[in-house]
C-alpha cells in the first residue's frame, strides 16, 4: 500500500482513535508482522508531540507455543512487571493504540481445552483492573486493524470467493474513509451523526428492546439510567476519543438480569482463539441456560466456566444494513469489522460509561446492582441481518419500531 494511505491511518489513528495530546505517552501493541505500520504510527506521534511511544508485540503462535508446552500449574504466572506497566499507564493517563491481529487465525483450535481455559481466566483476573479501566473510558484506547495477506485469504476461504491483499485494501481504504481529503474530518462528522441517532434513542426513555427474525426472538431489558451511546467515548476530563475504528453502532449496557428468548448469531465470531459458528442461546432471567454450535461450542463452554457471570449479556448494540461494512457483501473474519456490520450483543462485562451516573458506581457491587453486569470477559455476537425487525417498549407498553428488515426506520 502507498504511503500517502498509509500515513492518512496513522494519523486517523492518533489524532482521533486516541485524540493524542502533545506530551503524553502511546503504547502501541502490534503482531510482530505488523510491526512497520506499528512505526508509522509512533513517528506520527511523535510529530503531533507524544512525549514517548512504546511498541509492544504480541504473538498467538507465542502463546500456543505456551499453553501447548508449559504445565497446567505455571499458566497464571505473570511477571509483575506487567502490573507495574499498567498501574504506571493508568496513572500517568497514556494513550493506547491496539493493532488487531489479522496474520494468525484459529491458533489455539488444536491446543487442549482445560489450558487454554486456565490461561484465559487466570489472565483475566490478573488484568482485572486494567480491563475496568478501559471499560470505564479512564484513559483513551482505539483497536484498529491493517489489511495482510492472511487476513485476505480467511476472508476469500470464508466468502468463497477471490480476493487478494490489493484488493481487500480497496475495500478497506472505503469502509475507513482513506479516500476522502481529511479522513479526520469525516470521521469526526460521522461521530456527530451517531451521537445525535443516540441521542433520539434516549429521548424514547425504552425499558426494553426485542430482536425478532433470522431465527431470534429475544426480548432486552434496559437500565433506567442508562444512556445510548454513537461514535466518541468521553474521559473523565470532557476529552473524546473513538474507541474503534471502524465502528458504525448505537450501544447500551442492558440490565443483564433482564434477557430472555432465543438468539441465533447471524456472522461467526473468534473466541478464545477459536472461531464459533451457528450459535445458538436460549435466555431466561438474563442467564444463557441452554447453547449449541456448529463449531466452537466447546470454546463456549470453556467461556461460560471462566465465570458464571459470562453467561449473561453487558452490551446491546444496533447497526443498520446501511453500514459500509455490511455493504461489502463479505464476512471479514475479524470481530472489529463484522460488529459494526450486523446488530449485536455481547456475553460478559458491561461499559459502565453507559449508565447516566457512572462515576458514582465505585465498586462491582454497586455496578451489579445498578444492573450492569461485572465479568471475567466480553465477547460480541453479531445478531443482525436483513430479516431483523427490532422494536422498541417504552415504561407503558407503546411499541415504536427502531429497524425494519435490517434497516432504521426510527
């Protein structure tokens, strides 16, 4: 890919992903891959005035090598230098930029199921409170992603069509607003416009959603105080940044005790290393009581066993068929592009950010009792397709239809 599309994303990245300040610090976290763009990212910092870039590479390769050859004893071993790092970020408010991994796929479908369980809810709890953090918008963070090879391959195997590396980046340049003179800009519009379609969803004051079509029918309890949420998170001191990029959705935190119906996801998902298809969940009382897969379903109840509270929704998220990334006609294989090509919810941990009196909600059992759920993970399902109706129930039972057949029409 040409530089001039190159350096545009950097500085998308930067400038509005994380809405970096002169003189603070970006840690970037890359595949070792991908590690070129990692630096076209840090040299553009460093020219808006970071105060220090750090690269960190990570590797799924590295850590089956790890849950595959070390002993099921020594998996919850972190070095506390880890803690050090994080508590040392979060004090100093550093910016954070996550390279999604888009070389290595299903890496982990070989390795044995009780390890890589054990890996994952020991690392989970050991970052308990840098993952609280992020959820709480203490610090600015943006996950993007860069076109590969592989990556274009999984997607021409999954859509069974052809597609190359060239090709996917001019989808990618589209959906990403590259091709426009200021993508910065565009993306900032664009943000406006999602939080002004939130902000009608508020107005409606609803107490639940429902999801019906495609083989759904789910019925979602929502939180009285809490808010939709399009485009930029906000830090505690007004700042905005734009935690995804791409992203397309209005999203809630649900009252997770308050989930029941049937739900069948619409776009396979990765989990734990391993991608899921064909899944289907029954909910009562916010509880997943009963789940089955075509693939994946194993890693599900590995997901489920890290935590009893995995097994109820934090998040409920809405995306028209109007979304660039649903309109490409393909199923990118990569939970960043396909949330924000389908409606969605997600299994785990709720955002806190979306209950209108967060900052008074100080501990997990004052969350869980707001409603919003505390959890060992979160993952997203996507539940969209042109054959979903969702509706919307205010506090006296009126019925206001939100999408049609996949498309807004609130």
């Amino acid at each position: 890919m040409n530089q001039t599309v190159l350096k545009k994303y950097a500085e998308l990245i930067t400038a509005v992903g994380v809405n970096l300040q002169k003189g603070q610090n970006l840690l970037i976290t890359t595949s070792p891959q991908q590690y070129e763009f990692a630096l076209e990212i840090a040299d553009t910092a460093y020219q808006m005035g970071a105060n220090y870039v750090e690269i960190r590479s990570t590797s799924e390769r590295l850590l089956k090598s790890r849950i595959d050859h070390t002993d099921l004893s020594q998996l919850g071993y972190h070095p506390n230098y880890d803690l050090v790092r994080e508590y040392e970020m979060l004090a100093n408010r550093w910016a954070i930029v996550r390279l999604d991994n888009t070389i290595e796929f299903d890496v982990l479908k070989d390795s044995e199921n009780e390890k890589v369980e054990k890996y994952y809810t020991l690392a989970s709890k050991f970052h308990k409170i840098w993952h609280q953090a992020l959820m709480k918008s203490a610090i600015p963070w943006c996950v993007c992603a860069l076109p590969s090879l592989n990556w274009a391959k999984k997607i021409a195997e999954k859509n069974q069509i052809n597609i190359n590396e060239d090709q996917l980046w001019e989808e990618f340049i589209k959906i990403l607003r590259l091709d426009k003179d200021n993508p910065a800009q565009s993306w900032k519009e664009f943000s406006d416009t999602l939080q002004k379609n939130a902000n009608q969803l508020n107005q409606q004051e609803f107490d639940k959603i429902v999801f019906q079509g495609d083989g759904t029918d789910l019925e979602i309890g929502l939180i009285p105080k809490s808010i939709w949420e399009g485009g930029y998170s906000y830090l505690p001191d007004g700042r905005c940044f734009l935690p995804n990029i791409p992203t397309e959705e209005l999203c809630t935190t649900p009252d997770f005790k308050k989930t029941s119906g049937v739900v069948k996801n619409t776009r396979p998902f990765e989990l734990m290393g391993v991608f899921v298809e064909d899944l289907t969940m029954e909910f009562q009382n916010g509880k997943v009581v009963n789940y089955s897969a075509k693939k994946g379903e194993e890693t599900m109840k590995q997901f489920f066993a890290m935590d009893e509270k995995n097994r109820y929704l934090g998040e409920v998220a809405l995306v028209d068929c109007q979304s660039p990334i649903f309109q490409s006609n393909l199923l990118f294989n990569n939970i960043l592009f396909d949330e924000n090509a389908a409606c969605h919810i997600a299994l785990g941990d709720g955002y806190p950010t979306s209950l209108a009196n967060y900052e008074q909600l100080t501990t997990d059992e004052m969350l869980i009792n707001a409603g919003c759920n505390v959890a060992a993970g979160h993952i997203d399902i996507m539940i969209g397709s042109e054959q979903i109706d969702v509706k919307g129930y205010t506090k006296d039972n009126k019925c206001i239809p939100i999408i049609q057949k996949g498309m807004f029409v609130i």
